[in-house]
C-alpha cells in the first residue's frame, strides 16, 4: 500500500519574499552597485558585443547560436576581467583592455570560435548518427537472418487465419 505523502503547512505569519521587496532592493542597491561596478560593466558590454550580435542575428526557434557564442565569448572575456578585477578595477584599466590588439583577438576570437562550433558541429553529429544507426541496421538484419535460418521462413509470413488485432476504444 503506498504512503501518502505528508504535506507541510506553512504558519500564517510566515510569507515568502514579495516582489515589492525584490523591486525595492534592486531600486536601492542597483544604482550604487552599478555606478561601483562600472568599469566592469563597460568592459563587459564592450566586449560580449559579438554575443549580442549573435543574439539579434539568430532567428531559429531555441536561438541555440548566441548561447554557444556567448558562452566561448564569455570564456575568451574571463582572464581579463580577472584582470580588470585584481589589477586596478578602473576605467582606464578596462579601456586600456579593450584598445589592446592582442586581447581584442582573443575575445573576439573566442566568440569566433563559438560560431564555427555552432555551424560545424550539427552536420558532424548527423553524420554519425546516420553511421551508427546504418550499423545498426546492419545488425538487425544479420539477426533477422540468423534468426529465418534457424526457424525457417515460415515465421517471418503472417498467418492467414488470424484477424488482425484492432484498438478497443
């Protein structure tokens, strides 16, 4: 016999955290936060600039190319906002970042990378299911006749004499 599953009440004093608070926190913390945080946020625009592209150009119906973008962008991003962080979090320091040839290639690189995977890769993986299920197949087929040698083709011939089974509805 199964057990039900005991359900816990929740005391009427206790209310869960209502948006009002949510949206009062973030009115308050939110600008001080950003106006703190600045150099990492005009870095962080500038620089995941080719995953907003991505995001814009992207009409499929999961948009499945900005998140591979995005997510190698990002990576290419990370060191030098580690950087940004532990070496001076100053505008200059940011803009310094992103005026170097060298850093700019490798974020934007990275994002690079991004889209050849996305482009690349689903023709990779369809070819290999094809492969794998044409040896599989393959596999079956062998069974099959493996299986017709041994009880004889009779087997593989419906009966004549049965109905076909139909649904009940």
């Amino acid at each position: 016999m199964a057990q039900k599953k005991q359900v816990r009440k929740v005391p009427q004093g206790a209310k869960p955290p209502g948006k009002l608070k949510v949206t009062l926190g973030l009115l308050i913390l939110g600008p001080p936060l950003f106006f703190f945080f600045l150099p990492t946020w005009v870095f962080l625009f500038l620089s995941m600039l080719p995953s907003v592209v991505a995001f814009v150009v992207d009409r499929t119906p999961y948009r499945y190319a900005w998140v591979s973008v995005a997510g190698l962008n990002l990576a290419g991003v990370a060191p030098y906002l580690m950087k940004l962080w532990f070496e001076g979090h100053s505008m200059s320091t940011a803009l310094k970042m992103l005026s170097n040839p060298f850093d700019l290639i490798v974020m934007i690189g990275a994002a690079g990378l991004g889209w050849v995977l996305h482009l690349s890769l689903p023709p990779v993986v369809g070819a290999w299911l094809d492969v794998t299920s044409q040896r599989r197949l393959t596999q079956l087929r062998a069974t099959q006749r493996k299986l017709l040698d041994e009880w004889g083709a009779e087997v593989a011939q419906p009966d004549s004499e049965e109905a076909p089974v139909s649904r009940r509805r």
